[in-house]
C-alpha cells in the first residue's frame, strides 16, 4: 500500500494471508517485502496523503526481505495493527540486498541492514502475537535485525507477546 499524490487510505483489514515474496532485479519496484506500507510525496512540493488503522491478522510468509513501514515527516502513518503474524526470512535467491525501495519519487534506493521491520515516521502501532524467524546461514553476509528504527518520529509503540527466533 503507497500514496505518493495525495489521497487518503483508512479503516483496511488484511486476513488470513499465506505468501512467499522473493528479490528480483533492483530495476523492478519492491525489494521482496511481505507487506509495504508508506506515504511520502512523488515530487518535492507534492501534496502528501494518509494511511491510518490498518490491520494485518493472521499473515504467514516466507520473505526474502522485511516488513517496509515508511509514513512521512507531515504524513506519519498511524494506528497499524499486527495480530497473529508469522514471518520467516529466509534467502534462496543470487539478488542482492541491502536496499529500502521508497521508489517511485522520494527517496529512491537507500541502502540499509535487513530488518525484520524497518519502521520510520509512525504514529501508532500494536504488535500482537508476532514472531519472526531467521534462516541465517543461506546467503554469506546476511546481517539482520529483528526491528529497524530510521530516524524519525515513533511514538506510541506496543508489543505483546513477540519473538524473533534463529532457525535453520
């Protein structure tokens, strides 16, 4: 889910979802993230949109990359929620990463660590029986971490009952 001109996204459930996200060349948008949510202009000047009570229960994927959560400095995403989430991160293709994908506009390709969940400009978000798991050992150099904060305004955080696990 993106806004890039404007417009405003509100009150969605996302349900009962099992997926496999993999890389692809850098030319294609998206680097291989099970669920990408952000709002930032396309241009400069742009008018800027909202993304606000989004919910994501019971989602099962096998990833190749992180969950992507961006809202902008005058568009903060606000009030997601995870509930009864599994994510496994796990390498099987030659693609490199290393890169956050905010195309189009804004900030382009920005190179980064793997994270379990990058998060930057949020307003509120619950996570609730949550549980990351961590394929280490199947592309050398793969250095991860369960959670990503960019600097920026987070506030208004909750975390029940979640785990990030090493599996083989």
């Amino acid at each position: 889910m993106q806004i890039r001109d404007g417009g405003n996204v509100s009150n969605v459930v996302f349900s009962n979802i099992k997926m496999r996200t993999r890389y692809y060349h850098p030319s294609w948008w998206g680097r291989a993230e099970p669920i990408y949510i952000t709002t930032c202009p396309r241009y400069p000047g742009s008018k800027e949109g909202t993304i606000s009570d989004v919910f994501f229960i019971n989602i099962s994927s096998v990833s190749e990359n992180g969950v992507f959560l961006a809202g902008s400095r005058h568009s903060l995403l606000r009030n997601l929620k995870f509930k009864n989430v599994d994510l496994t991160y796990r390498r099987w293709t030659n693609y490199s990463g290393g890169l956050y994908d905010y195309r189009p506009g804004c900030q382009e390709l920005v190179k980064h660590k793997t994270g379990g969940m990058m998060l930057e400009q949020i307003s509120g978000l619950e996570i609730d029986n949550v549980r990351m798991r961590w394929s280490r050992g199947e592309l050398k150099g793969w250095d991860v971490n369960p959670l990503l904060f960019r600097p920026s305004t987070i506030d208004r955080l909750s975390f029940h009952d979640w785990q990030s696990l090493n599996v083989q």
